[in-house]
C-alpha cells in the first residue's frame, strides 16, 4: 500500500484529506512526494509563522534535543523557565500555564475562571459566555464552549454552563450577564468563524462590562497570537487587556505547545495540584517556542508583517473591484478572508492545481493564513492564481 491507502485504512478517517502527500517544506513552500512545489498560504492553519522549517528553530530544536527531551513537571527545566519568563515579558501577564494545543489551553482557561471564584467563595458563579460562530477546540468542554452546531453534533449531553450570545454584539452581552457568570470568552478576530474581526469598540465595552459585573474576560488568540495580526497578540491592536489569554499554534511553529496567560489575580485560581499535564512545556518543545517569541516579537519583524498585510488586503481588494463574486474582503494583519457570494467547494483543489494552498470555511469564505514570511512575490502569485479562476 502507498502513504495514502495506508492512511486510509489505519487512520480514523475524520478529516477531508486533498489527494497529496507532503514530504518537504522550506519557507513558505511545500513539495510533495512527485516533486510538485506549493506555495503555503495556510501554514499548517496558522502553525507555521516563521515557516516551514526555519533555521533558528530547527537549530534550537537540534541543540535541545541533544540535551534533554522531556523530564516531568515535577522538576525544573531552563527552557521552559525562559520561555515563561520571555511570554510575561512581552505581555500583560504575570504566570504561565504550559500545556500541548489550543484546546488544553482554552481546557486551562475554563477550569481557571471557575475555580478562581470557588478559591473565593463564590459558588454561584460558573457560567462563561462565549460567542456565535466561535471556535475554541474539540475537547468536550472546548467543543461546548464553541458556537458552532456543527462541531458540536453527535457528542450530547454536552458540558453544562455555557452560553452563546451574537459576536460584535454589546447588547447581547448585556442581556446575559448575571451574577452566574464567571467569564466571557472570545476570539480578537473570529478565525474558523468566517475571519470577522471584533470591532474596537465593542472590545472596549466587553472589558467595562466584566469589570463591572466582576468577571473575567478571557482572550483565545490561539490563531491571532504570536504576529499573526500584525502585532504579536491581536489584542493589542485594541488597547484592551484581558485577564487570561490563550495562545497555541504558531507558538512553536509545528511542534505542539499552548500556553494559558494570566493576571496575578486570575491566577489565584489554581493551586497545588489543580490542574496539570504530563507533556506542556517539555524542554524540547519549549526551547523551539523560546525561539520564535524571540524572532517574532522583534518590532522589524512585525513591522514587515503589516507592510507585507496591507499589501495582500489591497491585492485582494483589487480581486473584489474586478469580480462580482467577491463579496468582501476583511482580517486583519496575515489573517485575511474573502467571502464569495456562493458556496465554491472546487476552489481549493483548483488553486492546488495551479500550486498554491488555501482553505474554505463557512462553505464560501477563502481563508489566508500564510507563514508570516510570505514574500510579496508570493502573494502576487497567489492573486494571479485566484483572478484567473474567479
């Protein structure tokens, strides 16, 4: 049998796999097992930042592993404290939770907001609002917190106390805040949702209202952290600080980490054996993630992210100015969606045909999630590719 029979008949069969097998990848370019070059304009979904295996982290990958590879958290190990001590640094956060993927992450957050008011007496608060068209993971909880039926179908009962209310939606909010509530949840900007950024003033009055209902307000940039909006958490572009924030994917550009941030205060919540993992932050994961916050967070690298944004947002702002059935284009930084004014299934497997990898969600919406060192070059192929099949 070749790789795909293989996969096909050992592998659970839950995702809708293209015909390819990739075998390498350099930058923003992917090669499969008959020689054919892609240009990456998914990264892995949003995974690999600085693209495929990029020098430094390859490197810091190999001088670890040399070292050591996992110890448990029972014990202390030097890249995870300075992995810890780099995140805090570059945020509003004063601890770190380490765990192995966004859904652990967002896992993390949950169980934190609740137990932050049983560390308080407060048994009466539990419930954490989330928002429609949200997507915050697939564990029962995570997937229970998402506002998408379909993620959601087939695993009833689900986890009790959750509650979704229309994203960009002050009044919504309102309606369902009461002294149950513990947290709000949300994405800066909506990824699997359809790309739909949360308007400024909304975020603003979503952080007044949980200061003053005395909930926490908890950021899932699992997708829209480490640059992928142009700066190296999406909130920032907004002036507004969350209590906890979450953070996977790009953070250690394919290899499996996430990372649950927290205020002092937040961070009341968990004690001495209240939460833990078996795999977060081993050392060797961590020295590669080391790695990227530092290349990352480097203002001219960010500062090239948005030149590079604004580039392919007007590029695709042209496509839209030539095309009836480009509807709108949105994102912000080098998270970009354009939206088609019907469902397009064919239009991925044909952009594959001309070398270039995008994703569909929400059934009509074009998804671009590039390595952040995705060349102008690049993008202009990309546009060429896209007008040709619109």
């Amino acid at each position: 049998m070749n790789t795909l029979e293989k996969t096909d008949h050992y592998i659970l069969n839950t995702y809708p796999r293209q015909q390819t097998v990739f075998v390498k990848g350099q930058g923003a370019t992917l090669w499969d097992d008959r020689g054919n070059a892609y240009t990456d304009f998914l990264a892995g979904i949003a995974v690999t930042g600085l693209g495929h295996c990029h020098p430094g982290v390859v490197r810091a990958m190999a001088e670890q592993a040399e070292k050591l590879i996992h110890v448990s958290n029972l014990y202390y190990t030097e890249p995870q404290a300075e992995l810890a001590e780099l995140l805090v640094q570059k945020s509003f956060a004063d601890k770190v939770f380490f765990a192995n993927s966004g859904a652990e992450a967002n896992e993390a957050a949950i169980k934190l907001a609740r137990r932050y008011f049983r560390e308080k007496n407060d048994t009466g608060r539990f419930k954490i609002i989330t928002m429609d068209k949200s997507f915050h993971g697939r564990t029962m909880a995570t997937l229970s917190a998402t506002g998408q039926e379909k993620i959601k179908q087939g695993f009833s009962p689900l986890v009790d106390g959750f509650d979704h209310v229309r994203f960009n939606d002050i009044q919504a909010l309102k309606s369902r805040m009461d002294g149950s509530v513990c947290a709000v949840m949300l994405e800066p900007v909506q990824g699997e949702g359809g790309v739909v950024p949360a308007d400024p003033d909304y975020l603003k009055q979503v952080r007044q209202l949980c200061s003053e209902e005395g909930c926490l307000l908890i950021f899932d940039e699992v997708q829209t952290g480490m640059g992928r909006c142009g700066e190296l958490f999406a909130h920032e572009h907004y002036g507004v600080v969350p209590d906890i924030m979450t953070l996977a994917k790009a953070l250690g550009n394919g290899l499996p980490i996430g990372a649950m941030l927290a205020s002092d205060d937040a961070a009341t919540g968990f004690a001495m054996g209240s939460h833990g993992t078996t795999f977060g932050g081993t050392p060797f994961v961590a020295a590669a993630a080391l790695e990227v916050v530092k290349t990352v967070s480097d203002p001219s690298f960010l500062t090239a992210v948005r030149e590079k944004a604004d580039y392919f947002a007007h590029r695709l702002n042209g496509l839209k100015e030539r095309h009836s059935s480009v509807r709108q284009v949105r994102g912000v930084g080098l998270l970009l969606g354009l939206e088609l004014d019907a469902k397009q299934p064919d239009i991925v497997l044909e952009c594959m045909k001309k070398g270039f990898i995008i994703n569909l969600i929400q059934d009509k919406i074009i998804r671009f999630a590039p390595p952040l060192v995705i060349t102008k070059e690049e993008i202009d192929g990309l546009v060429k590719a896209l007008d040709a099949l619109l």
